[in-house]
C-alpha cells in the first residue's frame, strides 16, 4: 500500500509540480481501488457465479464478494479465499456411537487388556504390522472356511488391538452381508451401513461410525439384503474401497466365509491380504484344503487356529 502511495503522489506532483496534501493522495487512492475493483468484479465473480453453478456452496460467492469490496489491497482480496480455505476433515463428520460391551463379547483387547487372549491378539496385531514393512497390506481381509470359526470375533478384536497399539485410524468395515454380527459384539442397534451406501441410499459420512470407547471406526453392513452378491458386484465397491484407503491407515474386512459363498471372492479381489481363520475341533481337513485352494496365496498373509486345546483360553 505504501509503494502505491508513494507512486501516486510522485505521479500527480510531477504532472501538475503542485504538492498534493495527503488527504488529496488518500482521495486519488480510493479511486484507483475503485477502479480496479469495478474491473475485478467484471471479470472474477462471474467465475464464482460459475463455480457456484457448478456445485460450489453458496457462501464461497458471498467470501469473495465480500473480500472484493474490503478495504484490504485487491490483490490480497483475490487471493485470500484461495490461501486460506482449509480441507474439510471428514473424521468430524462421522457420527460416534458408544459402545456397550458384556461378558459374552469376547473383545478381550478391551474387556480383559492383561488376558493371554488379549496379548496374543497384540502379538497378532504387531506381526501383521511387521508384514505390512515389506509389502502392501492397508486393507486385511479376516476370513474363514466356514461359518463358526470366529473370523468376526478376530477381526473386531485385531482392529482394537491396532487401534490401542498404533494410534492409527483403523476401520473395521463389515462384509458380511447375508450374517452381519459386529453390532452385536459391541452392543449397538443395527444402523445404516454399506448395504444402504451400496443401493445409493446413504451417503460415506451417515454410514461409517466412530466407536470411540474402542478408539476404531465400523462401517457395519447395515440392513441385510436379499441381493447381496448383486450389491458387492455392482462396481461401486471398489470405488468404496479407494475412498476409505485414502480416509484410513487400516481397514480390516470381516469377510463371509469362502465356502459354500461367492461373496467372498469379491472382497479377495479388493484385500491386500488375506488371513484364513480356523477352530480346532470345527475346521475339517477337507474343507480346509478346498478352501485353501480359493485363495490366492501370494495374498494369503498367514492362518490362524482358534479355540486352541492348547492355549491357556479356550476360545482363542
């Protein structure tokens, strides 16, 4: 501002050798920003009026008509609204629901932190860290050959145990369509979910929730359809998937199991690993290898037995 007071008033001395008084200068000043302004809004808010026309909320026009008449420098004006808008943080949008655990949850990552279980879930959770060092591994898919197995009771305590050790935003994402079962685990009522946002009917930010007594966020299946191999074929899942990628530094898929479903081949195709989960006493030899054999072992991260004879508990 100064360059152009001192500008001016060289200019109109020279021109009439009269001194201006400043009050004169500071008049010549207001008419050149006046002008100038007059020639900014010609040109820039048709521009915000197409932007507006094109999708962009109202309030940007009125920003920027409002920063074109401001006393401020119109260079600064012109440019405020570019420098000092800011992302939207789509973590503010997601609705938080409080979980209610009981006894019979089985999530000792959060119920019984000291447990043999819940430490063997953390040593799970630091080897899939370790893995995931040498090769891709954001989105890991938790399945098993058949029903039974505790694929789900896994995946829910595996993505807590990431959560709690890495701070990272971890999401546990339900794709289990036909049998969904996490919002029974955490004690919730069953809520709009990826069924909904699949058929078009929910939006990214009304599907996806922060469990913030878990410190993990779910986007559960929502209301179980009858076209379920449809919904997960229909394209728009992978479109799904790399939005959340983008959002999440893990996303664990509590998947169906691969026998006698398709559903399943779906999200191996989408999965940067997958982890087979099995039950001592439930798993039989010849499911097992069929299952084995539907998987693609350079995505196959590992197998896990649950249920252990062996182990100090006796469901994990």
């Amino acid at each position: 501002m100064s360059h152009i007071f001192d500008g001016l008033q060289r200019s109109e001395s020279e021109r009439s050798d009269i001194d201006l008084s400043e009050s004169q200068v500071t008049e010549l000043l207001k008419r050149a920003e006046q002008r100038a302004a007059s020639k900014w809004e010609a040109s820039a808010v048709p521009e915000a009026a197409e932007l507006v026309k094109n999708g962009a909320p109202d309030t940007n026009l009125r920003s920027i008509e409002e920063q074109a008449f401001a006393t401020t420098p119109i260079a600064s004006a012109v440019l405020e609204p570019v420098l000092t808008r800011e992302p939207v943080d789509a973590f503010s949008q997601f609705r938080s629901l409080e979980i209610f655990l009981s006894p019979q949850s089985r999530l000792p990552c959060l119920t019984d932190p000291e447990s043999p279980a819940a430490e063997a879930i953390r040593l799970l959770s630091v080897r899939l860290q370790h893995l995931g060092r040498d090769r891709l591994l954001k989105k890991a898919l938790i399945t098993s050959t058949i029903p039974e197995e505790g694929k789900s009771m896994v995946a829910a305590n595996l993505a807590c145990a990431l959560a709690l050790r890495t701070q990272q935003k971890v999401l546990l994402l339900e794709g289990d369509l036909r049998r969904p079962s996490l919002y029974q685990t955490f004690g919730l009522k069953r809520n709009p979910g990826l069924c909904q946002w699949l058929a078009g009917n929910s939006c990214l930010t009304k599907s996806v929730y922060h469990l913030k007594n878990a410190g993990i966020w779910l986007l559960p299946a929502g209301s179980t359809p009858s076209n379920a191999l449809e919904l997960l074929q229909s394209g728009e899942l992978r479109t799904l998937m790399d939005q959340l990628a983008a959002l999440f530094d893990w996303i664990i898929i509590d998947s169906p199991p691969i026998l006698p479903l398709a559903d399943t081949s779906v999200w191996m195709r989408l999965a940067d690993g997958i982890l087979l989960v099995t039950r001592q006493g439930t798993t039989e030899k010849p499911r097992l290898l069929k299952g084995l054999e539907a998987v693609e072992s350079s995505k196959l991260i590992g197998a896990l037995v649950n249920g252990s004879k062996s182990a100090v508990t006796s469901y994990y």
